[in-house]
C-alpha cells in the first residue's frame, strides 16, 4: 500500500517525520513539574498528507491497515472504527488544537508508516502527534515553532484522546535527536543538551507486555500527585525537594510523592554527573549514573507501582548482566520497554544473552534499540 492506492491515485503534497523516545530519567515527573532526561530512538514515525477533495479528512495507518474518514465536525462516516482506531483520535485533536488558535485547516488526506513500536512506552502517540503537526505546518505554512508543536501535540493528547499526560514525550519526540540527552524542566521548558553519558550505549527491550495509558492508572496515578500537592500546599510535587516532608502524607500518596520527589533529585544528580564527567573517572561516572536507573525502578516498582512482573523479571536480568550499568523501565509502566545503560561496543552480546535468559521464563521479549 501507499499513498495513492489508499487516496485515489492522488500524490502527498508533503512529507514529516517525528522519533520516537526513550527517557533515561524522570518518570512521572513531568506533569508534576518536574525534571525529566529523555532521548531520541532511531525509529521514526513518517506521514504523508496531501489535500482532500471531498470535504472530509482521512487518515490511513499502514501498521494497522485501517481507514477513518472524519468530517470537519469530528463525526466519523463509514463503517464503525475498532478500538485502534484510536489514532485518529491524535491526528483530529492536532487539527482541533491548530483551529482553536485560529488557523484554518482544510479538510487533506493523511499517511502514517511508522517504525515506532505501539504499546512499549516509546511515544508512538507524540511521535505521531509531533510528526502530523510537522506536515499540517508545511504543508498550510504555519508559523509555529518546535517547542509550540510539542504544547499543541500535548493538547491534543490530552483533550481528544484523554491522557493526561505531560510534555516529556512531545517535547522530546520535537526536540531531541539520538546522539543526545535532553535535560528538560518541564515548568519552565528550559532545556539543555547534553551528550550521552561517555562510554555507553543504550539498550531498549520490550517486555513483550503492551500497555495502554488511557486504559492503566496512569490517570489515576496523576490525580494522586495533585491531592498530595493540595495537602502539602504546594502548587505541584516539584516544589518539594526535602523528602521527608513527604512522610505525614496517608497513603498511598505518601508513596506517589516520594517517588516524585527522590526521582527529580536523581535526574539533577544525573546531570551533575554527566557535566563533570572526564576521561579519568567516566567508569565510575557511569556506574553512578546506573546506580540512578536503579533505584529509579525500584522506586516505580514499589512507591509508584507502575511495574508488572514481567518488567520486574527483565529488569532484574539486566541488571545482573556484566557490562550492563544500570536498568530500569521506561515510559508510563504497566508493561511496555526496558531501558539500560551498557558498556559500548557489547549491546549486541548483552541483548542476546538477556533475552535468552528472559524468554526462558516464557516470555517473548524483543530488542527495540542497540545491538
């Protein structure tokens, strides 16, 4: 299939693409204000868009070779969409977001072949948020910035398909590449890019679990950040950074909000750790820098409990495996991705001795990224 087989034998007019991301640090810290350090994968999300001339949009995702026709109200003619059809849920929250400021958005035809795994914690979503805001702008010559597509991708998330999610993924997915981390204050949007910590490399493994964030606690477990927010007083979690203070809280947001709090304090620590980072000390450098990602899931795993047992197992495995340095899970959690920061040159052998150790517990596991 491609574009003019699905629309008619009409050509794109333009072309965007958006990566996918993986964050190192900082999860669940971004819509409580917090600090998060995130990065670019290879695997990238492309959409093709052209003009429509019937009066309706329609979008077609190749991944899951299905169609949705949507008029300029929102309503959706045809035959009844299945529930993955929820993509288009992203893209008409893009064009309602771009409309709302004011722009006119006429009715194109839209493309998705993406490469970004559905359901691992990767961002496919911001992907195809940032990616479809990326051609609208092209192809209508908006004068929009990166940074202001990750806050209309954010929006359109979070009001048309009902995650309350933060703005690492957007954000990341618009600004990073795969070369570097992005320190981001999610407050203040100011960022800094910084390179990889020296002598690693990153390895992504799927649990083989999938997740949906709209279906897990994710919601449920940001309504609990703001009520203990509420009850310290403070107008988010990132204004504490003394973690006993956390400590008269009922539970569980006693927990959710030491988890908050210690994981902003490990994503500065990571940064200082990689700012004075030199060629004598870059092993213990990195050691430190995986002793973070470790406690970070420990900390997921039992104050946030966004971990499953099979995540639990992976990471475990990881972190026994010589030359591994730190793992922990990336992304909302409840199934999904591992990341793990590995000794260069060695992605491939450790990749492959995890995941043999790993589908031996009956699990399918597969490499994302390295090796």
């Amino acid at each position: 299939m491609n574009f003019q087989t699905i629309f008619n034998n009409k050509s794109p007019e333009v072309e965007a693409l958006a990566p996918g991301r993986v964050n190192l640090l900082g999860e669940h810290t971004d819509y409580n204000d917090g600090f998060v350090l995130p990065t670019a994968i290879p695997q990238k999300t492309a959409v093709q868009i052209g003009f429509s001339d019937d009066g309706l949009y329609h979008f077609y995702s190749e991944d899951l070779n299905e169609r949705v026709d949507i008029g300029e109200d929102g309503f959706r003619t045809g035959s009844m969409p299945t529930l993955q059809s929820q993509f288009a849920s992203y893209i008409f929250g893009c064009i309602q977001v771009l409309k709302q400021l004011g722009y006119t958005i006429l009715p194109f035809n839209l493309y998705i072949k993406s490469s970004v795994p559905m359901g691992s914690g990767l961002s496919s979503s911001a992907a195809l948020e940032v990616a479809t805001l990326r051609g609208i702008r092209q192809l209508f010559n908006l004068p929009i910035n990166d940074v202001e597509i990750a806050q209309f991708a954010q929006q359109a998330e979070i009001n048309y398909a009902h995650v309350q999610c933060g703005i690492m993924d957007q954000m990341a997915s618009s600004l990073a590449d795969t070369k570097h981390m992005l320190f981001l204050d999610t407050r203040t949007l100011e960022r800094r890019v910084l390179p990889l910590p020296r002598g690693a490399s990153i390895l992504v493994i799927d649990s083989g679990v999938p997740r949906t964030l709209a279906g897990s606690g994710y919601n449920q477990r940001r309504a609990e950040c703001e009520e203990a927010a509420q009850i310290l007083g403070v107008k988010a979690l990132r204004d504490v950074t003394d973690v006993s203070r956390v400590e008269t809280l009922p539970e569980p947001l006693r927990k959710r909000a030491r988890h908050v709090v210690t994981e902003n304090n490990r994503v500065l620590e990571a940064i200082q750790i990689v700012e004075t980072q030199d060629e004598t000390r870059h092993v213990s450098s990195l050691q430190k820098f995986g002793e973070l990602m470790n406690a970070s899931h420990a900390s997921l795993r039992d104050d946030y409990e966004v971990s499953v047992p099979a995540l639990d197992i992976l990471v475990d495995i990881l972190q026994k495996t010589p030359g591994v340095f730190g793992a922990r899970l990336t992304g909302a959690g409840f199934g999904g991705a591992t990341v793990a920061l590995v000794a260069q040159g060695e992605e491939s052998n450790i990749a492959t001795k995890v995941l043999e150790k790993y589908n031996n517990y009956g699990h399918t596991g597969n490499l994302l990224v390295g090796g």
